[in-house]
DNA sequence: TAAGTTAGTTACTTATTGTAAGTAATTATA
DNA sequence: TATAATTACTTACAATAAGTAACTAACTTA
C-alpha cells in the first residue's frame, strides 16, 4: 500500500507545497522578510503550527530565519533563493483563481 | 482571530490545491480520464479520502464524473476546461522539483 | 516591582487521515 | 444454486495533524 507510481520529486514538490499553510506563508515571504507576529498577523496561521512550518522550511532550505539582538529581539525570516524560485509558481496561481475562481464564492466560508 | 489580509480567490486557490492528495489527483487525471481504482492505486491514496476528493474536487467543477453502464460498472473521472487550466501549474511544479530537488533526499520517507 | 515586548512552547480539544472490514449490484464459476 | 469475483464506494474506529489558549524566557520601560 501507499507506493505510488508518479516521480518521487514531483511527489516531494507536492508534499511540501500540498502542506497546509506552507504556500501561504511563502506567499507572504514574497514581500520580503517579516518577523513571526507580522505573518502570523497577515495569513491567519496559529502560532503554535507557524513555528512548525518554519521549522520545516527551513529545513528544507526555502526559508532564512535571522536574529537581531535588539530589544526586544527582532527576528527575521525571508526566502532563501530556492524559495524565491518559487515565485513564478505563486504568481500562476495567483492567476489562476482570478481567472477561474467566481469572487463571491471564494469568500465564503465553507 | 484567522482574518487574514491575503486575497480571498488566492486563499481559495491555495486551499484547493494545498488540501492533502487534490494536487495529485489532479496531475494524475492529466493523463487522460481514469476509473477509481486506477487513480487509488496509481498515487497511494486510501480509498476513503479518494472518494471525498473527487467529491470535493466535482463540487468545484474541477473533474467531472461519468457513469458507464458496464458490467461491472465503470465509472470515469476526468477534468474539466477549470481542472485541465491547472496543467502549466503541475508542469511548473514538476519542473521546480526537477531543479530544486535531490532526487536522493526526494525519495526517502521522512 | 509590575507590566509590556517578541518569539516561541505546552497542554488539551477538535478535525482530518489512515486502516481495514463491509456493502451493493452484477456476472462468472463450481 | 451457492460461492466467489469485480468495482466503487461507505462505515467504524485508530492515529496524526491542526486549532486554542495559557504560559515561558529574556529583556525594557513605567
């Protein structure tokens, strides 16, 4: 059970843009480096989850956490060069669901 | 809380193709119409939630349902005009994967 | 000393997935 | 005729992930 057929790297691509929230926050990324609560703020994510993902995109190698000791410290995370890379990405869905998604639709809730 | 100030088609886009499995379904039925036991084996999916997906996925006017009265019955699913849209964004996310990703690192199960 | 920052973490609840068995309709086989 | 097979699901239940809200650490300011 659970071996699939389709590419291993496309599959990979997938999970981790598939992942809840992870396109969000690279979307939000692509304004340039924010602090946690300035995410946080802008996409709606709970902290305990934000923490999470960054953790992992980092791992990854999309995300740049940096810290500046200022008081209070400020901490800074931005995309790395692979995570830019995905810009084009974001952009055609961006495109996408302004051309195929109805305006009024995509506001309602569930 | 959870108001966030992304665009709420763009939020509705990400929500589609970042839920569990859709993007997978999705490239999937980009090589033509398949029946549900084809799809479920084919991407590792559980039947359970493949049902759900296509459901949810039908609901969008994303893949469209076919019945064929067969013995056994087949029935096909396949995308719409809105479903085959989301080609050049499988394509692209294929091709990041291709550039971004090591294929050792991709393969193995985290 | 108390209160305010920011960036998390922790404990606990709720929601989503995975697993495996079961169902319905029909045909094939012993 | 009873049993088995096939496909496309559904159901019940266990496991994992996400949401919520309170809490912590390391400062600074009032």
């Amino acid at each position: 059970m659970n071996k699939s057929l389709i590419c291993p790297r496309f599959e990979k691509a997938m999970s981790i843009i598939s992942q809840r929230w992870t396109g969000l926050v690279i979307y939000q990324l692509l304004h340039g480096p924010q602090r946690f609560s300035t995410i946080e703020a802008a996409i709606g994510i709970s902290g305990r989850v934000l923490s999470e993902r960054l953790k992992d995109l980092e791992q990854e190698g999309i995300v740049k956490r940096e810290v500046f000791p200022e008081t209070p410290v400020r901490i800074e995370y931005s995309l790395t060069d692979k995570g830019l890379s995905l810009k084009p990405l974001m952009k055609d869905i961006e495109k996408w669901s302004q051309t195929w998604l109805d305006p009024v639709d995509a506001g309602s809730d569930k």
